[in-house]
C-alpha cells in the first residue's frame, strides 16, 4: 500500500496518518525484499496498491509502476464518494477515472476499487480496458457511498470482482446478494444481471466475479483445470438452502437464502483442507489472538 498525502493537490499528511505514510521508492525496496524472502509462485504475485489520487501524487504513481514487472497487479482505490469525485474536479480538472485512464495505461492488470461514481463515458472507457471493477458492495452500502451502474458496465463486456473491504462483513454471498439487490432498487425491476445467456443471476455473477477476482490476484486461481491452484468447497446437502436443488439452481439457494449457517461445509485450497465441518483449522487460535488484540485495543 503506497499512501503519500492527505488529499488532493500533495496535502501534507495529518499526524494520525503519519504511522502508515510510505514512499514510492520505499515501497518497491519492500517489495524486492518479500521477493527475496518468498519468491512468488503460482499462488503467490506481488503487486502495489496506490491507495489513491488524493493519497499518491502523478510521479509517485509513476515511480511505482516503473519499478514493477509489466504483469504484476495494480489496485487503486478511486471514486468511491461523490466528495471525491468533486475534490478531484476541483484538483485536477477531471473525474478521478477519467484523469486516470487519460494518464495511465490502465489495462487488465489493474483493479479499480469501488469506482462507485463513474459517469456514462467513464464506464464504456473502463470497460473497453478490460480492468476490473472491484466492488465492495457492503462497505458501499454501510458508507451511503452510491451505487456502481452494473448494469450498463457488464453490458459492455466490463470485468467485475467482488471484496469486503470491510471488518463489519466478511461473506461472498452478501456481497453478490447485495450487487443484485443494489440494482433492483435503481431500476425498480427483478432479475436486473441476468443475462441473455444466463438466466440465473447468482450464476452469472458468481462466474464474474470468479474470473474477475482471479484476475485481479494475478494468480492462477478461480478454476479446477490444469495449471490452477486447486481449490474448492463443498456443500452441505442437506442445508436448508439448497435441499432437494440440482446443480442448475444451487448457487441461487446460496447467494439468496439466509439460513443460518454457511451451507459451505468444507473449504480446500492448495489441495489441502482448511476448513472442516464448518470450522477453521486455526479457529481456536485466531480467535484468541482476536480477543486478545480486541482487549488491548479498548483498554
């Protein structure tokens, strides 16, 4: 995370920013040292997140990408508010997405953050790069951010994945649940990301944000075929959600029903099992190490 000034136009970070404030220089000595320590791999890319325009300066900006491999992931956090859209306006005479695609090769390595606010030219142009759209659809709502236009972004062949950026909710499915939902309100209509080749809207958007969150990683994930890291879930049949489905419908029940627990049973990554009935095989641990920095926190 590169994170430089407090705002548009190189503002001075604040005091309580100070902590977390870095260089361009800084950052790629970082880089080159985890490298060294954990060379990358199949499951493993390194890139850079330059927080944003109001946080990262156009030659700071530049410094980092010169400094990378021409394939390593670049994600940027950007117009996720209206206020930052008008700070930007003001700063630099554009939308923050314009000036960025205007300025920057922005191709399929990036990931654009939220990118809540874009206008009609702003979504055919990211679209047309191919970059992902990196939507964090609870945060968004838990903020009163706005609502990124899905629709008219994915009807034009524009890349989505899906992410948290929250510590309040940590659940895919919400995230997909809310993508949909989000769009139904602004076009007072159902079914509004179906599509004309899929008709069920959680498999369409779970095939999307997939490929899209793969994508964005860099790595070799979000598919069972040679070459992929293997990782999958399994299903608990017998969750309310999906009782008596066939696969045509599983992942309907899944992102659209609510029943208490997760029907997701087991979690493997890397071939190896992480997750066993429910439970996470570092549960007890991170748990206590949770309660132990909670603690120390609101001391």
């Amino acid at each position: 995370m590169s994170y430089q000034f407090a705002g548009f136009g190189n503002k001075p970070p604040r005091d309580d920013q100070r902590r977390f404030i870095n260089t361009p220089d800084g950052l790629l000595e970082l880089l080159d040292a985890m490298r060294r320590a954990a060379p990358e791999h199949g499951g493993l890319r390194y890139g850079v997140a330059p927080h944003s325009l109001r946080a990262v300066s156009e030659n700071g900006l530049r410094v980092l990408l010169d400094g990378l491999p021409d394939d390593a992931p670049v994600h940027i956090h950007i117009a996720e508010q209206t206020a930052e859209v008008d700070d930007c306006v003001r700063a630099y005479g554009a939308r923050p997405v314009q000036w960025l695609l205007d300025r920057f090769d922005v191709d399929a390595r990036w990931c654009l953050v939220h990118a809540t606010h874009v206008d009609a030219a702003e979504t055919a142009a990211l679209a047309r790069r191919r970059a992902v759209a990196g939507l964090c659809l609870t945060t968004e709502a838990n903020l009163g951010d706005g609502v990124f236009p899905a629709v008219d972004y994915l009807a034009q062949g524009g890349v989505i994945g899906v992410g948290s950026d929250s510590h309040a909710s940590v659940d895919w499915r919400a995230e997909l649940r809310l993508l949909e939902y989000g769009q139904r309100l602004v076009h007072r209509a159902r079914n509004v990301l179906a599509s004309d080749t899929q008709a069920h809207v959680a498999d369409r958007l779970f095939d999307a944000s997939l490929a899209g969150g793969a994508q964005a990683s860099g790595r070799r994930v979000g598919a069972l075929r040679e070459g992929c890291r293997a990782d999958w879930l399994v299903l608990d049949p017998d969750h309310p959600a999906i009782a008596e489905h066939d696969s045509t419908s599983w992942l309907s029940g899944i992102v659209f029903a609510e029943h208490g627990e997760t029907p997701v049973l087991d979690v493997y990554t890397g071939g190896e099992r992480v997750v066993s009935g429910r439970r996470h095989r570092d549960e007890a641990v991170a748990y206590a190490d949770y309660r132990a920095a909670l603690a120390q926190l609101l001391r």
